[in-house]
C-alpha cells in the first residue's frame, strides 16, 4: 500500500469537514465537522505511524480521541447553553459580538 | 497487497460519499447517522494498518459515546427531527472554493513529498500500547486526563440550570 493513499484520503476528508464547518448553520452540525477534521487527522497520524512502524502515531491518535470527547462534550454544553437562551441553534442568528 | 488496496478504495469511496452526504445533507439525524458510516470507516482504516488497540478505541469512543452525545444534542435543541430543512447558509460557494483550494494545496504537497513511499504495516499489539502510554508518555496521559476532568466539570457548569 501507498503512504500516500491514507494521506489523500485524510486530505480530502479534511476538507470536506472545513467545507462542512464554513457552509453550515446548525452548530450541531458544524461540530459534526469538526468532528471530520479530526478524524482526518487521526488517519494521517495512525498511517504515519504504521509507516515508521513507531507506536507514538497510535498512542497520539488516542490522546486525539480523548480531546475530541472533551471538546464535544463542552461544545454541545454550550450549544445547549445557546439554544436555552436564543431559542435557536442557527450560527447566523447568534451575532451578539458583532463590531 | 492487492486485496488490501482493494479493500481500501471501497472503503475510501464509501467513506469519502458518506463524509459528503454529512455535509450536505439536509436532515439533522441523516447527517449525524452519515457520520456513523465515516467512522466506522476510519476505523476499519485503522484495522487495515493492523492497529488494533485504536480501532476498538474508536468504535468504543467515538461510535458508542460521541455520536450518542450529538444525538442528544440534536434532541435537546429540538431540532426538526425527519423534517427536511435549510441548514446551510449562504456563504456556500464560497466554502466550497475555500475547501477545495485547501485540497489542491494539501494533495499537491504530500503528492511531492511522499510518492512511492509504501506502507508495509506491521502489527502493533495492545500491549505495545500500554508499554508506551505508561512508559514514555505518562506524563501527556496524565495531562490528558486532568484535561478530560476538567471538560467535564465544564460541561456540567455551563450546561445547568441555575
């Protein structure tokens, strides 16, 4: 297998999650995307690590894992958070600190 | 190699349509259950470069726990449940420019760094795992797991009524 097969394949997931994170305006699913993106880097460090046959790509893509858990679970407390005061989700509409 | 490049492209094409109905899509639940697939996907990825440890961590994690804290989420902002609505804004053209700019950049450089670099994967057994996260890297996981307390008691602060 080519190195470079993962390596497209995490790119290209990429940036469909950037894609996902500008065009959408429900912020569940802009964490959605994010959710994406990190996937996408989990790829690429699992392959790498597969690559150098050195563990540290799987060990980080685990440190990856369990960031992307907190950050889920803080950023939909604060979606919730949103929506218990606005009574909307869409991002377009949350502008309070706009200049 | 062969059977594995073939299982790749399946599973590349199956991940990379999933992926783009997530984005698209214009049903909340559709798109949370079409990251599911992507997931799933990423981690029979894992499975295909035999680490094993981080595919059951991925299945466990993001499949079991995560995907049911968005199902949540989409549930506890009422979100039109099987309704079909217009959840993108109108900026899409132009995050559709963006993205596919950023893929031309990213393709064209690990094009130029790493072609006809192969991959022959050995097996990283869980054990190796272990070895390595309470070896070498105590410290990030003990880091990690102030940072996952942390999150948590975060979460609570910022998501009760009071």
């Amino acid at each position: 297998m080519l190195l470079n097969q993962f390596l497209f394949l995490a790119a290209v997931l990429f940036c469909i999650g950037v894609y996902g994170v500008l065009a959408r305006r429900n912020a569940v699913l802009v964490l959605a995307s994010i959710e994406l993106m990190l996937n996408a880097v989990n790829i690429n460090l699992v392959a790498f690590g597969a690559y150098r046959h050195n563990i540290a790509g799987q060990v980080f893509a685990l440190f990856v894992i369990t960031i992307a858990a907190a950050e889920v679970g803080v950023g939909l407390a604060i979606v919730v958070l949103i929506f218990r005061n606005r009574a909307s989700i869409a991002l377009d509409e949350a502008d309070l600190m706009k200049g | 190699m062969v059977a594995q490049n073939v299982v790749f492209g399946i599973l590349a094409a199956v991940m990379i349509l999933a992926a783009w109905r997530v984005v698209t899509t214009q049903n909340v639940v559709r798109a949370v259950l079409y990251l599911v697939v992507v997931l799933a996907g990423a981690g029979a990825q894992y499975l295909l470069l035999a680490q094993e440890f981080i595919f059951v961590v991925q299945v466990i994690v993001y499949i079991g726990a995560i995907v049911v804290l968005f199902l949540f989420g989409t549930m506890l902002t009422r979100a039109p449940i099987g309704r079909d609505v217009n959840l993108d804004n109108d900026q899409r053209w132009l995050a559709a420019l963006t993205s596919l700019f950023l893929l031309g950049v990213m393709i064209a450089v690990l094009f130029d760094a790493f072609h006809n670099t192969h991959v022959k994967p050995t097996i990283q057994r869980t054990s190796d795992v272990a070895n390595s996260m309470f070896g070498p890297y105590l410290m990030p996981f003990e880091v990690v797991s102030v940072l996952l307390l942390a999150a948590l008691v975060g979460a609570i602060a910022i998501a009760r009524r009071d």
